[in-house]
C-alpha cells in the first residue's frame, strides 16, 4: 500500500469553500482503481494549509490510472481554483505502526 500526501495550500479566506469542493470529489477518488480511501487533515497552526492523505494499492494506481483520468480533471476542476500554489505530492510507504 502506498500513501499519497499532498500538502494543499488555499488562499487564505477560502478554507471553507476548498472543504466543501473536497467533499464533493470524495466520489472520485472512491470510484479509482487502486483507491482505498482518503482523509483531509487542516492544520491547527496555520489554517491555510491542508493534507491530503489518499491511500492506493500502488504508486501506479495514483500515478498513471487516477492522474491520467477523467476522475483527476474533475478533481482539479472542483478544487484547483482554491489553491495558493501547486501541491507540493510526494508518496510513502509504512515502516512501522503503533501496532508493529
């Protein structure tokens, strides 16, 4: 499994309008080949900022099947006139739990 974390800048003044188009793609990323689900985390210490945690059974499943498809232009659609600047992605895999 691999995690997908973008940090998600918003234009300040714009959080609760950002949230609200996140929660109306939460269809698009359920429907992706690979997905497995996705949480947004707002920072506490500076409210702008957001995390996208989307999880994939792989880095292709992101990478190709959901950035190559029509899911992905909508997504960007929804939500990309919200941001401050381009997400900063990079992709992860757990190496320990509390439960390890």
């Amino acid at each position: 499994m691999i995690t997908e974390i973008a940090q998600i800048d918003v234009k300040p003044g714009m959080e609760a309008e950002f949230e609200a188009a996140a929660a109306k793609a939460r269809p698009l990323f359920a429907r992706a080949k690979g997905s497995i689900g996705i949480e947004l985390h707002k920072s506490i210490e500076k409210p702008s900022r957001y995390r996208l945690l989307a999880k994939w059974e792989t880095l292709e499943n992101h990478t190709v099947d959901f950035r190559g498809s029509e899911d992905f232009a909508a997504w960007r659609a929804l939500v990309g006139s919200y941001f401050a600047s381009p997400p900063e992605v990079e992709h992860t895999v757990t190496v320990l739990t509390s439960s390890s």
